[in-house]
C-alpha cells in the first residue's frame, strides 16, 4: 500500500507517513496517498509557469503524480495535455533550453530534512541492514558472490549506489553502466562527470553495444508496450558479458522499487533467478516510494541527473513506449534532434506498414500498443517435422536454409557429440553429460540420440535413444533449428545461459563454449527455449502466435 504524504502549513514542508508535524505539532493535511511528493527545480518552474501564464519561479512547488502539483499548499492539476496537442511548447523550446538555470534551491529545506529524518534514518537503517547481511551470506557460497551495483544514471540506482557503498563502507564496489545508447545526454553527462567526481574511487563499468537501435527497428518494428524486444538485446545481453569477466558471480544490486508498474509489484526483493543466470539480483529500496528516494538523495546532498531539473519523472531511454506525453513533450524542448529522428523512424514505420491514418499512429501514440508485426517481414515459425523410415520414433525435421557445419554449434546444448563422416552423410551421437541444474536435480550421463545430417541439404534426421522423450526432444531441436535459421546476431542468446556459455560476439554466428555448458538437455532447456519457440526473433515477428506450436 502506497505511503501517504501530508502538508504542514506552519512550516511550509512535505510530512512523510505522519499527520502530524514533528517540528511544531500542529495537525497536518492530506496531499498524495500514492507515496509521489517530488521536489519541483526551477527550471520546471519555469515551463510550469508558461503553461499557466503565471509566475511560478519563486513558489514552493512539490510534484504530486498523475499532472498533480502543490503550489504553495495548494493542490492543482496541470492542463498541459492540451498545450502540448496545440504544440505550444515548441513555441518557447529555444528560450529554456538555451536558459537553463541548475538551481537546486529547495524551500524550507532545513525544516524538511529535520520534520521527516527519524522517518529517513528508519528506512537507511533497514535498507543498510538488508545489504550487509545479503553480502554477508552469499560471499560464503561455493562460488563466491561479488557485490555490484547495476547504474542507471536514474534516481533509484543514484540511491542505491549510495546505500550500499555506506552499508559496505566500500568505495570500490563496482557499477555497472548500462549503456544502451539510447540515454538521455543528461545521463552521460551525469555518469561521465557528476558522478566521477563525487565518487572518483568507484569504478564505474559501461556495458556498450555494437548493435544499431533503428537498424533493427527495421527488422522489429519500434518497440511497444507489448513488443519491449529491446530491453533483451540492448541492455541485458551486453550486462551478462560484462559479468563474465567478475572473479565469481555477481551479487547485483539494482534500484528496482514495487510502485514503478504492475509487472514489478510481483518482485522478490531478492531474485536467485534472474535474466541473467550468474546474477543475483538484490533490490534493497523495493518498499521504497517517490517520496522516500527524494527524501534520501537531499538528505544525502547527493549529485543527481539534471534531467529531473527539466521535468522528467523518470529516467531511461528517450524513446521508451512506456514513457508519457509529458516526458515526450521535454524531449521536443530540450532535445529536438533526437526527438525528431524518432518522428522520422515512426512515421517511416507507419507508411511502410500501411497504417490508415499515419497521422494518427505517430502523433497520438498508437504505436506504444502495437502488438503484431503487422507490415512487416514476419518470420514462419513452424517448421515441418515428418515421420522418417528408420523407426518409429525417428523424425525429419525440415528447415528452409541449407545446412552447414555451423549447425553443430547450435546442437551442443543437448550433449557431447561424436562425429563420423561416410560417402552419403555425417553420423552425429549425441550424449547428455551428467550434471545438477538449479533446483539440485541431478542427471546422469546417457545417449540422447543419433543425427544425420547430408551438408547442403535442409534436413536433419533425428533417432531418438530409448527411454528419451522424442517429442520434447524434436521440439527443443526445432527452437535451436529457428535460431539458425533466422540468427541476425542480435546477442539476445547470450544473456539468458546461465553459464555465459553463448557467444554471438565473435568470428562465428552462434557459439558455444563447451567448457561453459552443461551439455545437458534438461538443465539447458532454459537457454533453448527461452524465447518464444527458441528465438526472439520468432518470438517478435510471429505471424499467428496462437496458431503455432508454444514451446
């Protein structure tokens, strides 16, 4: 359940889960029960005051959530959706973006930090105690948990970052950045300079890629609400890579809070399985409201990035489907040359697509709810799997591309193989290795099946060995089968093998470091079968989800 936020008129401040002030006694009133009560910098003041046609830059002014302020004890809703229909913004653009005033003045500062620091400290207290003991129990395992801290350049992990450092009294745990290039500049400025110079004894790690966001929203389409392909790809993949290069696995501590959406109010504050399987993730602010982090970062005095002195609520990519119209709105103001690359690439995407009213889907926003890949090359996720003359059980499964050695890679998840070439084709025996997987179900060594494959050809021939399951057996070799039939290097493989046995990075299309992986058809199902029907690539471009086959 949210916090709720009061006023004190007295003493002019925010009062945080108390009706009563602890500075003067007096009763205070109720402003926010959504747990937001966000200072409001001058820069705001200044694009707040031209949508109201007033003067708001000397006022004490707290941001409420849902369009909803506090002006001087006032609560009001700003009407700023149809300012920014009318685009009326565009209309003083230049003035604030080439007047930006980085004044952190806070009104009644004092009273504020003093009326809610039994409140703050509470939670530090709590929030620290988490952190110490967590390191403290996962440091004594086999294989020994680093403490790092996934960075965002956002409010949270700017929190986060702090509270663990001071838990650890360590400065040199180290920060993962992960960079998607799809940052705002802000963040880049507040990662490379900022937060350096704050903090000039913790490594600060970027996770960069090579990959070329508006390359593949030619092959996706943008991403959407429903289509959010990029976050694998862009963010997860490069982290698992970085990871690999710790000294052990890592204890990762992310800025992950309930009240951000409804997917994250299922969260565990502590996650032994994460997208990345030697990761655990550890969220210490999870409880944590709006409030609270704002609270913390200027109790703290603690560098933060500057684009919440522009406006925006939350932090991430600019062009994120998730984010609103007022954070869209920002972007137009401060950063048109982005702004407008995306406009380009959407409304491209829209007459590429044959959208009806183009118009429509661009300016009012229906492509954050595109949920097919209508328009766009889909890709036939069945591929066919007939009954083959060797037995009973035995299956031809039929692929579109010729088959090559590559092909091998993309079998060793199910098991050591031998290899014997004769005139007419290749014998391949496949033998599962014994192994324990992550719930500690161990298996032991046995023959999985025969392939023979004819190079050049776009069959494969499964034998499945006796007391196999040959259904599940054909339909895991059928995932694999997709991924190397539509591989666009894309490295989402990568980030879901909890060994970081998968490479795309390198010379070949798809590998699999044989020293990494189980080899082991029931412990690696979780990397075949992640995705829909073994590759997301499939999984985006599906045409008829629900008429195909869901592995």
């Amino acid at each position: 359940m949210s916090k709720s936020v009061y006023w004190c008129n007295n003493c002019g401040v925010p009062i945080i889960n108390n009706n009563i002030c602890p500075l003067c006694n007096s009763k205070c009133k109720s402003i926010s029960t959504n747990g937001i009560c966000n200072p409001v910098f001058v820069q705001e003041k200044k694009l707040l005051s031209c949508i109201m046609e007033e003067d708001n830059n000397s006022k004490n002014i707290w941001y409420l959530g849902n369009s909803y302020y506090l002006i001087d004890g006032k609560r009001i809703r700003l009407p700023y959706i149809e300012y920014y229909k009318n685009k009326q913004h565009l209309n003083i653009a230049a003035l604030l973006r080439n007047d930006i005033i980085k004044d952190d003045v806070i009104p009644n500062y004092e009273s504020y930090v003093s009326a809610n620091e039994r409140y703050i400290n509470e939670l530090i207290y709590e929030a620290e105690n988490y952190i110490s003991n967590l390191t403290e129990l996962y440091s004594s395992k086999d294989i020994p948990y680093i403490p790092t801290v996934s960075f965002s350049g956002g409010k949270d992990s700017t929190v986060v970052s702090r509270l663990v450092r001071d838990a650890l009294q360590d400065e040199r745990i180290i920060h993962f950045f992960g960079d998607t290039t799809l940052e705002f500049p802000a963040t880049h400025t507040y990662v490379e300079n900022y937060f350096r110079k704050e903090n000039p004894f913790t490594p600060m790690i970027p996770s960069e890629t090579e990959k070329d966001f508006f390359k593949l929203c030619k092959i996706f389409g943008p991403p959407s609400k429903f289509q959010r392909w990029c976050c694998t790809i862009f963010k997860t993949s490069n982290l698992n890579n970085e990871y690999q290069n710790l000294n052990g696995n890592s204890l990762s501590f992310l800025g992950i809070r309930h009240s951000e959406s409804k997917e994250r109010q299922k969260y565990e504050r502590t996650q032994d399985h994460s997208k990345i399987g030697s990761q655990v993730n550890a969220m210490p602010i999870i409880e944590w409201e709006d409030c609270d982090v704002w609270l913390y970062m200027l109790y703290k005095r603690i560098a933060f990035n500057d684009a919440y002195r522009y406006g925006y609520k939350r932090v991430g990519c600019w062009c994120c489907p998730n984010n609103s119209n007022w954070s869209t709105m920002l972007t137009e103001i401060y950063y048109p040359e982005l702004a407008q690359k995306w406009r380009n690439l959407l409304y491209d995407f829209a007459e590429k697509t044959g959208k009806t009213d183009v118009e429509d889907y661009v300016e009012n926003g229906k492509w954050k709810t595109r949920k097919d890949p209508t328009g766009l090359e889909t890709r036939n996720v069945t591929i066919a799997d007939t009954p083959c003359n060797l037995s009973d059980r035995a299956r031809n499964i039929i692929i579109k591309r010729k088959i090559t050695k590559e092909i091998i890679e993309y079998i060793k998840p199910f098991g050591q193989i031998s290899m014997l070439d004769k005139d007419n084709a290749t014998y391949i025996t496949i033998t599962e290795q014994k192994g324990i997987d992550s719930e500690g179900n161990s298996f032991q060594e046995r023959k999985v099946c025969d392939l023979i494959i004819t190079w050049g050809t776009t069959v494969l021939k499964v034998l499945p060995a006796p007391g196999i399951d040959w259904k599940l057996l054909v339909n895991r070799l059928k995932c694999q089968m997709r991924k190397y039939q539509y591989c666009i290097r894309c490295s989402a493989c990568d980030s879901v093998c909890p060994h970081g046995a998968i490479n795309t990075f390198g010379d070949v299309r798809y590998q699999i470091d044989e020293t990494k992986c189980p080899q082991n058809l029931n412990i690696c199902s979780r990397c075949i079968a992640k995705f829909y029907n073994g590759c997301i690539t499939c999984q985006v471009l599906a045409a008829k989800k629900k008429d195909e086959e869901n592995l």
